[in-house]
C-alpha cells in the first residue's frame, strides 16, 4: 500500500505528506455530515417530534392551568408553534437536519483528527490520547441525554412558571427560536459533562497536579459562574446557581477522580 495512505507514525513527514494526509482525513466527516444531513431531511418531521419532547415533558409538570393562562395547548399536541413564511417550516427542517448531522458525525470528526494529530505523537502520547478520546464522547453524549430526559424539560418548566408570574405576556413560541435554543442547551449539557473528563486530562497528562487545581478553586468557582451567566436565558441569581453549581460539582468530580490518575515518575524514556 502507498505511504502516504499509511504514514509511519516514527516517520517525519513532509509539508505535502500533511496536506495529504489532512485531505484524506476530512472526507470521512464530510460524506458522514452529508449523509446524515440527507437521512435528517427525508425524516424531519420525525426529528421535530422528538425535539419537542422535552418541551412537552414541561407543559406537563407546570399543569394545565399553568399552561393555559399562556396559551399553551395541554392536550399533549405537537402543534406548538407559529411560523410566519410558507417556507420557513422547510428552512427550519434543514437546520434541523443539520444539526442532527453534526451530532452524528461527532465521533467521525474527532477519530480522523485524532488520527491526523496521532502522526506527530510519540507512542505512550499516542495510547493515552486513545484512551480520553473515546471517554470524551461518551461524557458528552452522556451529557447530551442527561439534558434531553431531565435536565431541559425542568429547565423550560421553571421557565414556563416565570414567564407566568409576568401577568402581562402570553407565550408564542417560534419553531426556528425553539431549534436553536433546544440544540444550544443539548450542546450544552454534553460540554458541562466533560468538564470531569478535562479536569482528568489535564492531570494524567502532567500538565496539573491534583493540589495545583484545588488551590485553583476560586478562580474556578469565578469562571463557573462566569459561563452559567452566558448560558442561563434568565439573568436572575437562582437560574445562574441552578448551573453553575452542578458544574462546581463536576469539576470536584473531576479532581476527585484526578488523585487516582496522577502519572508515575519514571526514569526510563518511552520511545
């Protein structure tokens, strides 16, 4: 088989061995983000079901007085939003797909730039990266369906109640709004738990010690808070603590676990 379809990863490559090897490597995602977008459209009214799940899951645990003072329907229909342009459904159907594109080809995305990097590691540098890459996107999908079965529909529940102590709106909820809030929350979600995995990273890689993060802690309680301000829709104090102290949490997860993973000082070099 030709070189350049299998660099030796001992080997120094090139500038156009690179550029090779970075082509190949990004036609797998891109035939996955293709492909996936394809399948979401023939299926996109299938996508918008389930993305409304979590939103409906809220409806009932506020209760039909609740939603009814806002004029949200609480006979469990999906009918729950208003469009404004014959072809704004169809647009909205494609952003969905492409997100559920995305979300598929995640693990596509990160193998082939792992293998892409790999090339450049030295071997006991290649094994650890192949053990955190994988644990990676487990956390995050593991994050991902945290969100979706517990953590939005209470979070759109305790919305749906704030927005009734308003008495002087009513919800009219916008399907492209919707999309985009439910993905950038989902999003979330799975990057909140890596938070665990990154603080294990940092320190089985040596670039931390465990008692290095812990002195840190003050100034990771800021950044928390800091970033549970960005990603809570409301700016009051009980949404920003409703986030950042789970994310507080992880990270202590994190430092816990780190204590078992602190790299053992040898003298002899892996080659």
């Amino acid at each position: 088989m030709a070189t350049w379809l299998t660099p030796d990863p001992d080997q120094p490559m090139s500038l156009g061995s690179h550029l090779g090897e970075l082509r190949r490597r990004i036609v797998p995602p891109i035939v996955v983000l293709a492909l996936g977008f394809i399948l979401g459209f023939a299926y996109h009214a299938q996508l918008k079901l389930a993305i409304i799940w979590p939103l409906q899951r809220a409806i009932e645990l506020v209760g039909p007085e609740v939603a009814a003072r806002l004029r949200l329907p609480t006979d469990g229909t999906a009918r729950l939003f208003m469009v404004t342009d014959l072809a704004e459904s169809a647009i909205n159907a494609a952003t969905l797909s492409m997100y559920a594109a995305l979300a598929l080809a995640i693990p596509v995305i990160l193998w082939e730039l792992w293998q892409f990097i790999a090339v450049g590691l030295k071997p006991a540098e290649r094994r650890l990266a192949f053990l955190f890459v994988p644990a990676a996107v487990l956390f995050f999908y593991g994050g991902m369906l945290l969100g979706y079965f517990l953590g939005i529909p209470y979070m759109y529940a305790w919305l749906i109640q704030f927005t009734d102590s308003d008495p002087t709106v009513v919800i009219q909820l916008k399907q492209a709004d919707y999309i985009d809030s439910f993905f950038n929350w989902t999003i979330a979600f799975g990057l909140i738990m890596d938070i665990p995995w990154a603080v294990m990273v940092l320190v089985r890689t040596g670039l931390m010690k465990p008692d290095q993060l812990a002195k840190a802690r003050r100034w990771v309680v800021m950044v928390n808070l800091v970033l549970a301000a960005m990603l809570t829709p409301g700016s009051d104090l009980a949404s920003l603590l409703a986030l950042a102290v789970p994310m507080q949490l992880l990270f202590e997860l994190g430092l816990i676990a780190s204590r078992f993973m602190v790299p053992k000082r040898s003298t002899d070099q892996e080659r």
